[in-house]
C-alpha cells in the first residue's frame, strides 16, 4: 500500500526546543470533491487552482516533554482559540502513526488567515495544511535524508487526514487529488501537480473573492460530506465529476476558455445542487450570491470576455478570468459586484506555486 512509505519507525536526529513556521495557501477547486469514504478517501478525484493571497501562517513552537499524550495549545491571531483544539486532537490521532514523535513534544501552535475563516474560502484547507508542513519540518530535522518530493507527497498525505481539500494546497498552480484514469501518478491518498499540457493562458490566472457572507457557515463542510452517504444522487455526481475531469484536462490543453467557465460553472452549481437536495437539505447561497452570479453570466454574454464563477461550499464567490484584460473584469467587479459584498469586501487573488517556508 502506497501509505507505508510514510511510515517511519526512527530518526537519525533528535531535536531539542524551536520553533517553526510556514505558509500554505487556500485553493479553489474547478472540479469539485463533495463525498467521501473512511480514511479521508474522495468519491471522486479533484482539480483546483493553488492561490497566493489567501493563506495561513502558522508557526509551531516544540520543546521536549517525557508525560505521554498529545500536548499542545492553539492560537488564532493571537488569541487562544480553544474551540478548534479538539479538531487538531483528532488530527493528531490520525497522523501519530505517521509521526512518531507527536507524543514526545509540547507544541503551542499560533495561526493567522489573511482571509475569513469558516466562511467557504477553504481555510481549513490552508490551516490544517500549514500545521502539517510545521510538522514535516521536524520530521525533515530528525531526518535529513528525506527529499523535497517525499516532505511534499507526505506533506500532502498528512494533511489531507484532517482536511480532505487540504491535500491540495502544499503545492500548485494545478493540482489534483483523487484516482482518475486518465492522469498518471493520480492517487486518493494526496495531492500531485498536474503534469499535462497547460495553455499558457492559465498563467497567473485570476480569482477575485468577493466576500458576500464573513460569517461562519450553517452547516460545515465535514456534515455535508456525510450527507453524501445516502444522498440519492451521489453514484451520478460522482460519474459526472470524473467525466468533468475528462474535459478538463482537454480545455486546460487548448486554452478554451468559453469551455472552461461552462466546466467550472456546472461544477459550482452541482456542488449547491447535492447540498439542496440532501436530507436533511441545507443551502449556503445567500440572496447577493445569485445576483452575483446572474451579472457575471450577463456580462460574460453581452461582452464576450471569458470571466466566469466558481463556488466553495459557502456563499462567497470565485471570480475567475484570465491575465489578459483583467482591468476590464476587475472594473466590472467593483462597479456592478462589489455592492452585494459585505462592506464592499473582496480579495483580489491569482494562481500560485504552493506553500513557502517563513524564516
């Protein structure tokens, strides 16, 4: 089994008190993942885009302890945030066998987003992904001959055992997640550039977060998932994802960019789709949303200019649209858009290269 490699029974090296930090991104999925098996296992691969803007930092601080257990206190910018302690407890039950010295060290973790969390911008995606980089890096410490590729693929692998979307940020600009027959190397188990023919339009692509709702979700992402199990749609959701990959790997080829918002925007839209007809039914699309996502359509028809949607399970809105013209789309966004944001908010963003290591 290909999880074995990550097993590690020793270190060469052993560490004493320090500190660590790392920045790992949010990504935006354009084919979703929604349905999942035990062990973090997606019903069907996924492709997104690795952002640049939206991150979380987290630095993690160590020092030796001989008491057994996990020890460790979280931060969110700068204030202690026991609420999302006992997430990170079962995630460290999930790893230890990965990394055998959680239980040797007190950890305090600080974190910052540059973005809201909670909100339907995957910050559980960067946040759970930065930990497990903190993390990695020790490992790396204790054991130097790991390469670059391993503490990626590992990287990777752990964090997608707290966060499944998280598999998907250490690295970028395309990344996919999920066995697909058609991309070699593609696995359930964590995230791989995507190594096919990328047009060069895709460079520095853009997304603007227009931040409609800055609340806290209604229904998290970890419950919808588990709607999934009995919902009466998801053999055909799942087909339909795996098919939409398909295309995907085409129109990324030919740079077909009319096909790409028609691909993203079903995607979005099947995603809100499985959420309004599971059971119990939930919908996290506010009113502003859909004017919003009414404009881009209108826009996109009367100007001929590719600029599309894309949606995370939450009411915010991905704009996405290519580097050429982007002075056009973004004056359209805060002229005709930014009045259904909260407070006008929004984030201007674009693809980036993955996570990076804070001195």
């Amino acid at each position: 089994m290909l999880h074995h490699r990550f097993i590690v029974c020793n270190h060469s090296n052993t560490l004493s008190s320090g500190s660590v930090s790392w920045q790992s991104p949010s990504n935006i999925a354009l084919v979703k993942y929604w349905g999942k098996y035990d062990g973090q296992i997606p019903a069907n691969a996924s492709l997104s885009f690795t952002l640049t803007n939206c991150f979380t930092q987290t630095t993690l601080d160590f020092e030796p302890k001989s008491s057994s257990g996990f020890d460790f206190k979280v931060f969110l910018d700068g204030e202690r945030a026991h609420s999302f302690e006992p997430k990170i407890e079962v995630f460290f039950n999930r790893i230890a066998p990965y990394l055998p010295f959680l239980e040797d060290f007190k950890f305090t973790i600080r974190t910052f987003n540059s973005f809201p969390h909670s909100s339907g911008i995957a910050s559980s995606a960067s946040g759970l992904s930065a930990l497990a980089l903190c993390l990695m890096d020790l490992e790396q410490q204790m054991q130097p001959a790991v390469t670059e590729s391993y503490f990626f693929e590992k990287s990777s692998f752990l964090s997608r055992l707290g966060s499944g979307s998280a598999a998907r940020s250490p690295e970028g600009p395309i990344v996919v997640w999920g066995e697909h027959p058609e991309i070699e190397d593609s696995n359930n188990l964590f995230g791989i550039r995507y190594r096919g023919p990328v047009h060069e339009v895709f460079s520095q692509y853009r997304d603007t977060v227009l931040l409609v709702d800055t609340g806290q979700k209604e229904v998290s992402s970890t419950l919808g998932h588990s709607l999934m199990k009995d919902h009466p749609f998801a053999e055909q959701r799942f087909k339909q994802a795996q098919n939409h990959l398909s295309e995907m790997i085409s129109v990324l080829e030919t740079g077909d960019l009319f096909r790409f918002a028609d691909l993203v925007e079903r995607e979005a839209l099947s995603l809100h789709a499985m959420m309004l007809t599971s059971s119990p039914s939930f919908i996290l699309m506010k009113p502003n949303t859909l004017e919003i996502l009414e404009r881009i359509r209108n826009f996109r028809s009367e100007t001929q200019i590719p600029v599309c949607f894309t949606l995370d399970a939450g009411a915010n809105v991905h704009v996405l649209y290519p580097k050429a013209g982007a002075e056009t789309v973004l004056g359209f966004i805060k002229k005709k858009l930014t009045p259904f944001c909260k407070n006008g908010k929004f984030i201007e963003d674009e693809t980036g290269e993955g996570a990076k290591k804070i001195s």
